[in-house]
C-alpha cells in the first residue's frame, strides 16, 4: 500500500462503499486502511471523508481533493503515455550543434530532408564556431569530428572523413607538384588555426606510416572556408577536409598534392547524452545520417559521399 500515491489511494477509497470493502480492493486490512485515511487527513490538515460502520461519505475538502486529484491523476496517466509513444514514435524537439561549415553545407540539407519524412519532429539547428557542452545547452545532438571527447557521452559514427592535400592549378603551375611530404617545406602553405594546436606542422600518413611535417604558413586562418577560398585563389597548398573540397576537386579547380597522403582522419561522430539512449527523435535521426552516408563508409574505392 505504501507504494500508491495518496491521490490514487484516496480515489480509490472514496469510491467504495466502506473501509472494509477498500480493504479489499486494496488488499488489505480495514485498520491499515483506516491508518492510512488519518495519516492523510493528517498531513493535509482537514477531514476528507465521514466515515461510520456502514458508510462512508466524502466533506467538501474530499470532494475537492477527489475531484482535482483525479484530474491530476488522468494528466499524469497522460503523460506517461506520451512519453511511452515518444520512445517508439519520433515527434518533439530535437536540438543539434555542428560547425558553421558542415553545419550550412551538410546538415542543413540533410535535416530539410529529415523533416519531410518525419513531420512530427521539430529541429532547432545551432551552428557555432565553438564546442558547446550537450548538458549545459540542452542539446539532443552535436556533430563533432574526431574520436568522442568523453566516454560518458555517447557517440555513433556517422561518416568517414578524409583530410586531403590540394591546391589550383595555377599554383601548381607556377611552383611545382611536390614528389614527397618533405617538399612541402619549400612551399606556401595555408593552415587553419584551432584551438591551441601547433596549427602549422601536418600530421600526414599514408596508411603504413605517419609523419609530422612543418610547413611555412604566409597565409593562417580560423575558418575553413576562407582558407579553401584562398586556396582558390591560387595562394598555396591546403590541408582540409574532404567534405568542404570534394566539388572543387571534382571540378578541377583544386587539385590533389601528394594523393598517397593525406592527414590523419577526424571522421565525423554525432554525440548525444545518455538520457537519450531510448529517445526515438534522437535514434531515428541517428540512423537517418549513418544511412544518408552509408554507401561509401569505409571504401576508398567507392566514390566520395561529399
């Protein structure tokens, strides 16, 4: 009996004829019943029920505290049932960080597509140039590129991202191909500036091996696009992410330096709080991305999902 809430014990008892007959329909014994009916009345300070041998009757006070009680009892059956349909089916808010740059050339479009198949689901997409903590921003979502910052969070890999050496081919026509990784020295490299990395030595592999490269930066910048804008331009080689270059590459106005190197892969993770392990917003999105990129995950064979 200890384990019903008072509303729902006194609903019950004010809706059988007698203690004894709630008793019953509790399980119990009538003076556990009759315990239980002062302990209440007790704590709220007012009487909620006349009671004699043969009947019982509700004061005003039990007819309101009945009356409210019941409703709040209904709304909360109501919402645990919400919360029930949520686990199977997506609908709510669904709050996701990313990057200025992937954020505007990837996710965007990916949750306008998102949304036509699930229009229950409302998304609220805030790009920022900064690493914001799930907890403290109440995200559902952040995409972040690299291994999971922190094993309490969890992380589901959602796509391959190789990091590729490039530059116009005017560049290249006036300076030369480089032949190996150590020619890099004697070129004009532009690097991009994050956080408090050494932002001008490149860790370059070529899958057996891994080596660091200092390379002379005329040209340094904090965003991405300005550096691949610049590249463009025809100012120098730039190490960037396969996502932000693959049209320029296909295009050909960027060309690949040294193609049996490349730098060390920050694949794309989407990270996500462990109270949403059963969210179906947050799974269905999940699966939504991993899908979207599915086709060329782990095959360099394959063509770019960029």
């Amino acid at each position: 009996m200890n384990d019903v809430p008072d509303l729902a014990f006194f609903s019950l008892l004010a809706r059988q004829p007698s203690l004894a007959a709630a008793a019953q329909a509790l399980g119990i014994t009538p003076p556990a019943v009759s315990r239980r009916l002062a302990a209440l009345e007790q704590r709220l300070g007012v009487r909620l029920l006349n009671r004699t041998t043969r009947r019982l009757s509700l004061t005003p006070e039990g007819e309101r505290y009945l009356e409210d009680g019941e409703q709040i009892l209904r709304d909360i059956e109501r919402l645990e049932r919400s919360l029930g349909e949520s686990r199977e089916q997506p609908q709510g808010l669904l709050r996701i960080n990313a990057g200025f740059g992937f954020g505007r050339r990837h996710l965007g479009p990916a949750i306008s597509d998102f949304v036509r198949d699930w229009p229950d689901v409302e998304v609220i997409l805030h790009l920022s140039d900064r690493t914001l903590d799930l907890t403290e921003h109440a995200l559902d979502i952040a995409i972040r590129f690299g291994p999971p910052p922190d094993a309490r969070i969890l992380a589901r890999r959602i796509a391959p991202n190789r990091r590729l050496l490039c530059a116009a081919p005017a560049y290249l026509a006036a300076r030369g191909m480089p032949q190996v990784p150590r020619d890099l020295q004697a070129h004009d490299c532009i690097v991009i500036r994050e956080n408090e990395r050494a932002f001008n030595n490149w860790q370059l592999t070529d899958g057996s091996q891994q080596i660091t490269v200092k390379v002379r930066s005329p040209l340094a910048v904090n965003h991405g696009e300005i550096a691949v804008d610049w590249a463009l331009a025809g100012h120098g080689i730039i190490l960037r992410s396969e996502w932000d270059i693959a049209a320029d590459l296909r295009s050909g106005r960027l060309i690949r330096v040294l193609p049996e190197w490349a730098g060390i892969s920050a694949d794309i993770h989407a990270l996500y709080p462990q109270r949403h392990l059963l969210s179906a917003k947050v799974r269905v999105f999940l699966d939504f991305l991993e899908q979207r990129f599915a086709a060329w995950r782990d095959d360099s064979q394959k063509p770019s999902p960029w």
